[in-house]
C-alpha cells in the first residue's frame, strides 16, 4: 500500500503481506526494503527522517525508469 502497510507482518498471518493477492511479491524485494532502511537508519542525521513508504515510493519510480529504457531505447 501507499504506507508500506505491505511490509507489516503478524503472528496469525492476517497482515497485508500475508493477502492472497499479495502471496507472489518476491521475499527479495521485503528484505531490500529492510536492509536499505536499516542503512539509512544508522546515519544519524538520517535516522527516523526516511519511511519505508518513501523507499518503496523510490524503488517503484527507479523500476518504472529502468523498464521504460529497457523498452523504448
């Protein structure tokens, strides 16, 4: 979701990662998510000032780009 909703997970396997629809997303792409904000949380100047909803925001707009060079040029 546009609030990183898709990264919660709960004991009983009733959070929005666990969804049918959501099933297929890559396990890869959770764990890049969470390392790159552990990343940016270890700045100091940085740490609590990057959501994961911004990073997923960033990664989706970089994959958008790269599929379009990779189509159109």
């Amino acid at each position: 979701g546009c609030d990183a909703s898709i990264l919660l997970e709960s004991p009983t396997s009733q959070a929005e990662k666990n969804h049918p629809d959501d099933i297929s997303l890559a396990g890869d792409g959770f764990d890049t998510v969470i390392k790159a904000k552990e990343a940016i949380d270890n700045d100091s100047q940085c740490r609590n000032k990057v959501s994961c909803a911004d990073i997923l925001a960033l990664a989706t707009r970089d994959v958008v780009n790269l599929v379009y060079a990779c189509l159109y040029f």
